[in-house]
C-alpha cells in the first residue's frame, strides 16, 4: 500500500513537470510561431525556381485571409533577374538570387515571403556571393566538381568559354589526330586571334599589375583560391601571371588534357603532361603560361623534365615552397607528388613540345630528338642544342634567384642531349 501510495505522488510530480515544461515552452515560442504563420499566410506557385538564362516565366502569390490586397516584388540582384509588378521574370545571367513577395493593402505590409531563383551557368556577377562558381541543380559547384560534359555545357553561358569551346576546339579537332596537339594548337590560336589584344601581357605597366593584384584580397569568400581565378581573367580581361596560369589549366581541363597550375610565392606556370602518341613517349613539359596563351612566338620549344634537370628543380628551395593546383580529370597522371618523381630518361630520346606560327595560324607538335634524327620547324629552322632551354620555373619575381637555376637545368639538359645532337 505505501509503494502504490509511493508511486503515485512520483506520478503526480512527473505530471507537473511536464505540464510545467510546457507553459514554458509556450511562453518562449510564440515568436517563432507566429513568423512561420505570417510566413505561409502567402502562398506561390514554387518556393524554388531553377531556369536557364533568357528563360521567363511568372510567380503566382495567392494571400490566405483576403483577395483584396496588392503583391509587390523584387530581385535582390536584377543583373542575375528582372522581375516585374506582375511577377513576371527574366533570368539575364547566372547566379542565385531571392524575391521579395510582400502582400500589401494601402500602405501596409500584411505578410511577405521570399523564392530562392538560381540560374544556371558560371556566375561572374562581382555582387554575389556565388562569383566564380558554376550555378546547377539550385545550387553553386566550385570549377571541376561538376562532371565533365556537364560543366563544358554550362561554360557556353560565359561569352569567352563559349567561343572556345564552339569556334577553336572543334575545328583544329577535325585537323589534328592527337588530341593533345589539338587541344594546345586551339589555346595558342584562341589565345592570339580573341584574347591576346584583349588581355594585358605579362609585360604591362606597373600600374596596371598593382591594380590586378589589388582585387585579389577580394575574391576571399567567394572564389575558393588561386585555382580559379582564371574567372575575373575572363570577366575583366585583365591579370597577371596567376591569371594567365589558372585559365591555361582549365582551358587544357575541358579539352582532356592534363595540367596543372604551379605557384611558388612569386610567380605562377603550368605543368603539361603528355601521355604520348606512339611516336613521341610521355614526358611532363614547364610552360610559361603566356607562351602559348597571349605572348606566341612564331618559333617555340619547350624541353622536357628530364631525371637531371628534375633534382635541380625539385631541390629544398622550391618544393618547400611550391604549391599546386590542378582540376583532375579521369586517369590524369596529375597530380604528381614532387619534381624530382617527373624526370624521364633522355640518354635515347628527348621529346619536345615545340610552337611555330604557319602562315596566320600556330601549330602546336610534339617532336623528340634521337641519334638519327633532329627535328626541324617547317621552314627548314634546325633544333640546336642552344635553343633547348628553361624559360620557367622562376623562384622570385625579380628572377635574380631563378636565373642561375635556370642556367644549371639547361646547361645540364644540353649536355644530356649532345651526343644525340653531334
């Protein structure tokens, strides 16, 4: 009797608390409530839109209480959407915005309500915080993370891709068997005939360098590093090395061929690799990213990391230092763990990657050099040992440190390749 007594009293004590707990849990809510009331007293056709640029359509809005009131609504960001007093919409370029719907009689604001509108393609609107990003599926994708075709059909959003993609990969495609050669010899024409007037070479003013590097601080927040800063290259057409590096490496990315971007705290270039074509074997190549993307030379040539020159390179001053970016791609042989792992063999065969201009467009081959055969541009211009030399790789942006490095890995390839080259 006294435990029956017992436990109906802990009965009775668990019941108050409970009842307790939910008055003040009543007390504390009404605010929260009552936002998500008024929230819903509007009522649209979609609470999430996901549309293409120049696509159109309408938000309908019922209010719940009345039919006598008024909608008003506004884009949080018209360079991405334009809507008008009838909620009817225009999708003008990618990126994601809001609208406000607010119902309203006379001059009061009976409720209101917000649609998230993501458009989709690369967004380069400097107000939004998805800058840089590609918009797909109501969401942003950082460059590379969206697969391959998918990404390549949102870059025909963005007028300097789309020109890429539609008038200069296909067409040196359709010339050229390799597709490395073809993919290159489309970014070195792309790069001469569209960018080069454009954008600004690596030898601009003072001025304007300080300017490019000045918005860099900017892109915090809204491009997640130097990978993909190729984005205000397009945008603006202005940049410095980093700029011209980046844009190189997504440029080979959405043609399949493998590189990387290389940054070591002064100065910025890429490393190509080249998986062979049954000719000429793999190597991996330095190339000054402006060589082929808006400082051609009508004579070119690149050497090869080679097992000698790859110790000098991969020495403690600059893998200490070295960073690098790539967006990789199915199979890529990126990304490589150190300089010293990329050298190859050279004592039989050196492979070249070499660059003339052909009458008003560039040609882009690759080319090695054996005991019977030294190769030549078309116009008869024999390789000479001299002309196999690094012109990259630079440790400080004044090159004072870069240049004896430069020398000791070229004179170490040259003495490599001169018994082939007697």
């Amino acid at each position: 009797m006294k435990k029956t007594q017992e436990t109906k009293n802990n009965y009775k004590k668990t019941l108050m608390l409970i009842i307790t707990f939910a008055m003040v849990m009543l007390i504390l809510l009404p605010a929260k409530t009552s936002f998500a009331k008024s929230k819903s007293k509007i009522k649209v056709s979609k609470s999430k839109i996901n549309l293409d640029v120049g696509k159109t359509g309408r938000i309908k809005a019922t209010y719940k209480y009345s039919k006598d009131v008024k909608f008003k609504y506004k884009s949080d960001n018209t360079n991405i959407l334009k809507i008008n007093s009838k909620g009817k919409y225009k999708a003008k370029a990618p990126g994601i915005t809001r609208v406000t719907i607010r119902a309203v009689k006379g001059k009061k604001t009976l409720a209101k309500r917000t649609v998230k509108i993501a458009v989709n393609g690369l967004c380069t609107d400097e107000l939004s915080m998805e800058m840089g990003s590609f918009i797909y599926k109501g969401r942003a994708w950082d460059p590379g993370t969206l697969p391959l075709k998918v990404e390549k059909k949102l870059c025909l959003t963005q007028k300097d891709l789309k020109v890429y993609l539609t008038d200069y990969l296909p067409k040196y495609r359709k010339e050229i068997s390799d597709p490395t050669e073809a993919a290159l010899t489309a970014i070195a024409n792309y790069g001469a005939s569209y960018m080069k007037t454009e954008v600004y070479p690596p030898e601009a003013s003072t001025k304007i360098e300080s300017e490019n590097f000045a918005f860099i601080p900017a892109m915090v927040g809204t491009i997640s590093d130097a990978q993909n800063i190729w984005v205000y290259l397009i945008r603006d057409h202005k940049g410095a090395c980093v700029y011209y590096s980046s844009l190189f490496s997504y440029l080979c990315y959405i043609s399949g061929v493998s590189a990387m971007q290389i940054e070591d705290g002064g100065h910025d270039w890429n490393l190509l690799y080249f998986p062979g074509n049954g000719t000429v074997g793999g190597a991996y190549f330095n190339l000054d990213n402006h060589y082929l993307l808006c400082a051609q030379e009508d004579h070119f040539v690149a050497p090869p990391i080679t097992n000698q020159t790859a110790s000098i390179f991969g020495g403690p001053d600059i893998n200490k230092r070295i960073i690098a970016r790539t967006y990789l791609l199915p199979k890529s042989k990126m990304p490589v763990k150190k300089i010293t792992k990329m050298g190859r063999d050279v004592s039989t065969e050196c492979p070249l990657l070499m660059m003339e201009k052909r009458g008003n467009e560039y040609r882009v081959f690759f080319s090695k050099i054996t005991k019977d055969n030294v190769p030549a541009f078309s116009d008869g211009t024999k390789i000479t040992k001299e002309k196999l030399i690094y012109r990259n790789m630079e440790l400080d942006a004044d090159n004072d440190a870069a240049a004896p490095l430069l020398k000791k890995a070229s004179s170490t390839l040259q003495d490599e390749v001169k018994d082939m080259m007697k």
